[in-house]
C-alpha cells in the first residue's frame, strides 16, 4: 500500500486508480498467503476452527487495510462462516436473541429518550458550568465514567446510556477538534473501569469460581472492590493523560470549556425519567435480591420510558433511532466469538500462547507475570468478548501456568484484569463501536492504533506492578487461614516437572470432538449440536502425553462443575455485601 501511496503522490499516469488496484489487491493478497499456510500447517485445528480461523484474519484484514465499512466487514464474515459450513445458518440468526442485543437495543430506546427530553445536557451541566480547562475537564469526565462501574453492570449498556452524554458534552466543547478525543475518553474510560467493581463485567464472575474452586478465598463485593478499584482508577487516569497528550492540538490545551446555559429546574418530565433511571440503576445493583436479569430489567425500563408521561413522541418515532447497523454489527461479530469457542479455536490459541512462555522462566515469577499479562492485554484481538476471554484464558492458561508453582488467584486475577484492555480494533468492544460509529465521534481505527500503541504497554506495567507488589499482601490480608490449602498444582494433578514437560510438548487435537474447557459463558443451544464429539470426525489414536492431558482437562472439567455449585454461595456472599455497603 506504500507503493500506491507513493505512486499517487508522484502523480504518476492513472495514479488513482493504480493505487486503488494495488490497496485492494494486497490487503487479498495477504490474507490468502496467511490462510494457506494456516490450512496446510495447522494440523492439529479441524477444518471448522481453520475456517474460522482464516475467515477472522480476513475480517481483521478488512477493518485495519480496506475502506469497507466495519459493520461490512463483519457481515461478510458471518456470512462466510455459514456459506463454508463452519457454523450452520440458525448460528447467525439465533445470535439476534442473544440477551447483549436485547440489552443495546433497550439501552438505545432510553439514550433515545433522554436526549429528546434534553435531560442529558442538564445532568452534565456541572461539568462545564466552571468551564474548566481541557485537561481538567477530561480529568472529572474520566472519573465520572469511572464510577458508572459501581452501579452498572454492562460495559455496553453503559456506553448506550452515557452515548447522550457525549453528545451533550460536545455543545460545550470550544473547538470541533477536541470531540475526537472525547470521544475515545468514553469507552476507554468505560472498560478500563470495569475492573474495578465485581459487577462491571461478567468475566469476574468467571474469575472468582476459579479463585474459590483453586482454593482461594471467596470474594465478595468490598473484596473486589479493594482488589480491582486500584488498578482500574490508575488505568483510567493513564489512559486520560495519553489521550490528551496524544489528540489534543497543543494550542487547545489551554482553553476552556462553554458555560452551560442548560441550569435551574428540571422540568416535570425530566424528573419522571431520571426517578425511572434510577429504579433501573437500582434494581441492577441489588440483581441477587430479585434475580431478574440486566436485560430484562432494562427492556422494562425502556418500555415504561415510552409511555405518555415520559416521553412526547410516538413510539415508531423513536424506534428509528435505535441505530440498526450497530445491532448488526454487534451481532456478526458476537457470532466470530461464538465460533473462535465451539471449535475449540480457542484452546488452539492458548495452548500456542502458551507454549511462547520457555521452560527455563516458567519458575520466575516476574516472568511468568509479564507472560501473563501480554497474553490477556492481547487476547482481545482474537476473541471479541470478555467474559469468553476470561472464560478461555482461566482454565486453559492461567490455571496451567499456576500448576508450575505460582500462586492461582494472582494467576487468575492477571488474567482476568489484563482483558480490560480492548481498545485496539473496533471490533475488539462493544462500547469502542457504540462512539466510534456514531457520527459525532470523529476517531477512526487509525486513531485507534495510535492509542492503542502506547496503552498497552501501559497496561502491562500497571499489571505486574500490582501483581508483584500489591496484590500478594492483600490477597494474604483476605485469606490468611488457607495457608494449608492444597496448591494448585495438586488441583490439576501436576506432580512432576517431567510430567508437565510431557504434557506442554504432547501433540493435541484441538478439533470439535475434544471439549475440555467448561468455563464458557453459556452453552450453545441445539444448532451446535453437529460441533459436538457425537458428530466429529474421530481423531487418530492419540499419544500417552496427550491420554494425560486430557485426563487432566477432564478432572478440571469435573472440578469447575462443582465450582459452579458454589456460585450460589459467592451470591448469597455478594448479597451480604451489598447490605452492608448500603446500610
């Protein structure tokens, strides 16, 4: 594409379309000579994983090299998996009922309605009623986000409702320029936050049946709190300052933000929808008391919002502003993720991360840490959803590395925090492709990049910087008594360093007949039945090594299950918290 672009500067005969030729022909040209290796190569993947493998390279190809819409590109690779038979059709349509697609379009219809009220504009009146300057302003913005963590429970739905924030905030901004960075202050602030509290994402769910199933203890609401509230506050605050280093123009930092000229009362409207916010709010937070789910809590919300004393338009009318493309978008690439897990795509993938990690550090403890956190601060380019990251990366890499000697929960607690960091493609969040479709947000996957680049390495610092130093004196603070307990490499059976030699280099079958992993975030109904061992193709006889790792799989397989029976007790615990939290 350099060529092409040096071409056209040259301004070299048919320059324009030579370039064009050559950007579509290269991004195509890569992509084949990448999927036929993986196809020739990837022995051990069935056929189904190497096609969903190839066809998510090509996706990933088509938002990062080509000028196709994102939403395009994601289409076309949902498709692509159901024409190749890799997922059958019922995958594609049956991912529109997923409970995430029910929770953005209620959260739509709300955003909707707040913003026809202009209720959004008064609510973040107090944030440029001093008009602050930038950095300022991004400061108490960052941290605004940043406490939604402790009272929403969806990192979507809380892009969805803050969408009319944003846009109310833009009115005040003194230079168009500046709404670029503002706009990748919301969902940078939104996930990176989401750490902090134990219902900001439902992969800390995941994470603390491993912990409590490992032998760790048992946390509750203020224990998470304390862990994860450090690390996402520390995160949030570094990613501000890099966004305003990065995309503020340097003779804009010193100005100041408009006064808001939307102060005094709220109308009687107003007040109506912000007592139904927060019945919302309220009701997610104390979700153990009532167990109905965010989803239907919020569908309720949203059809209450629609009635006459909420809201003066006709239903039809704001129906139309539910953003259609963004639900599609959301739901091809929900269905890649669904895909990277039924074919076991994502046991392939850990098991090749972690075989990067050498036999002679895999003792080191600052080692095994930096391992760790690269592979969950990069595990977003591949499966697009966290609590299936958590889900993936806990059994199938952060229990293993623990079976070495290292300490489970740290372990599982880097896993799981290091997913937070997704902020690289648009299709790697949800809340990233909620602003960065929408018109008014102005940022691009270039800019992505740009941010991405020297975030990471960010993350990863603040990473092995709590789990090295901070985390190990409160972890011991929360479970002083479990000195006796039984380490986690008797939890995986590992009793031998020439064992787990044996196992790490035993060839493996990561095709559909061979499902170990058992912390997915829900099972596919019945259209995956054709993914499951019934069906698959029998493997060839498989080596002693590989009879043993997969002897160990299946005890974890047992072990998880029973991890799961406690939940009920980590909720009734999460209950208890929450009344003393708020008495």
């Amino acid at each position: 594409m350099a060529i092409a672009i040096n071409f056209a500067r040259q301004g070299h005969p048919h320059s324009a379309a030579l370039a064009s030729t050559i950007s579509a022909i290269l991004p195509l040209a890569f992509g084949i000579l990448i999927g036929s290796v993986i196809w020739l190569t990837a022995a051990e993947l069935s056929a189904d994983a190497k096609i969903v493998l190839i066809v998510i390279i090509f996706a990933m190809i088509g938002w990062v090299a080509t000028r196709l819409p994102d939403s395009l590109v994601a289409l076309l690779a949902a498709l692509a998996l159901v024409v190749s038979g890799a997922q059958p059709q019922e995958a594609l349509t049956d991912t529109l009922g997923e409970k995430i697609v029910w929770l953005l379009l209620a959260a739509f219809v709300i955003a909707a309605v707040i913003k026809e009220a202009g209720l959004a504009e008064r609510l973040v009146a107090p944030l440029t009623q001093s008009a602050p300057r930038i950095l300022s302003f991004f400061l108490m913005t960052g941290a605004a986000i940043s406490s939604t963590a402790f009272l929403l429970p969806s990192t979507s739905g809380r892009a969805a409702l803050l969408l009319p924030v944003f846009l109310g905030l833009v009115t005040a901004l003194p230079d168009r320029r500046l709404a670029k960075p503002l706009a990748l202050l919301f969902p940078t602030a939104i996930l990176l936050s989401a750490g902090g509290s134990l219902i900001g994402a439902g992969a800390h769910v995941v994470a603390v049946e491993a912990i409590s199933a490992s032998g760790g203890p048992a946390f509750g609401y203020l224990d998470w709190l304390m862990i994860g509230a450090p690390l996402a506050f520390a995160s949030v605050l570094a990613a501000t300052l890099l966004i305003f280093v990065l995309f503020v123009p340097q003779e804009l930092r010193n100005a100041r933000l408009k006064p808001s000229s939307k102060s005094g009362q709220l109308t009687k409207i107003q007040h109506r929808i912000l007592w139904v916010l927060s019945g919302v709010i309220s009701l997610w937070i104390v979700k153990p008391l009532h167990g109905l789910d965010e989803t239907i809590v919020a569908l309720g919300g949203a059809v209450l919002l629609l009635l006459p004393p909420f809201c003066t338009r006709k239903p039809k009318d704001v129906f139309r502003s539910v953003d259609v493309e963004l639900v599609l978008y959301m739901t091809a690439t929900l269905m890649l993720s669904v895909a990277v897990i039924d074919t076991g795509l994502d046991r392939w993938l850990a098991a090749g991360a972690l075989s990067l990690l050498p036999a002679e550090l895999a003792t080191h403890s600052g080692a095994v840490v930096l391992f760790l956190s690269a592979v969950a601060v990069a595990s977003h380019l591949a499966i697009t959803s966290r609590s299936a990251r958590a889900a993936i990366l806990i059994p199938a890499l952060a229990l293993p590395v623990a079976g070495l000697g290292h300490d489970a929960t740290l372990a599982i607690l880097i896993a799981v925090m290091g997913t937070g960091f997704c902020q690289t493609l648009m299709a790697s969040a949800k809340p990233v492709a909620i602003f960065g479709m929408h018109d008014q947000a102005g940022f691009t996957q270039t800019d992505l990049f740009r941010l991405a680049l020297p975030l990471a390495p960010l993350k990863i610092v603040l990473l092995m910087t709590f789990a090295l130093w901070v985390w190990p004196h409160q972890i011991a603070k929360l479970a002083p008594n479990t000195s006796d307990a039984k380490p986690i490499a008797t939890y995986i059976h590992v009793v031998s360093s020439s064992q787990r030699a044996a196992i790490a280099t035993a060839p493996q079958d990561f095709s559909a007949s061979a499902t170990p992993v058992s912390l997915r975030p829900k099972e596919r109904p019945e259209a995956f039945a054709r993914l499951s061992g019934a069906n698959a193709t029998p493997s060839k006889q498989p080596t002693a090594a590989a009879q043993t790792r997969v002897t160990l799989l299946n005890t974890m397989r047992r072990d998880v299950r029973r991890a799961r029976q406690d939940l009920r007790a980590t909720g009734k615990q999460l209950e208890r918290d929450l009344s003393r939290l708020f008495q």
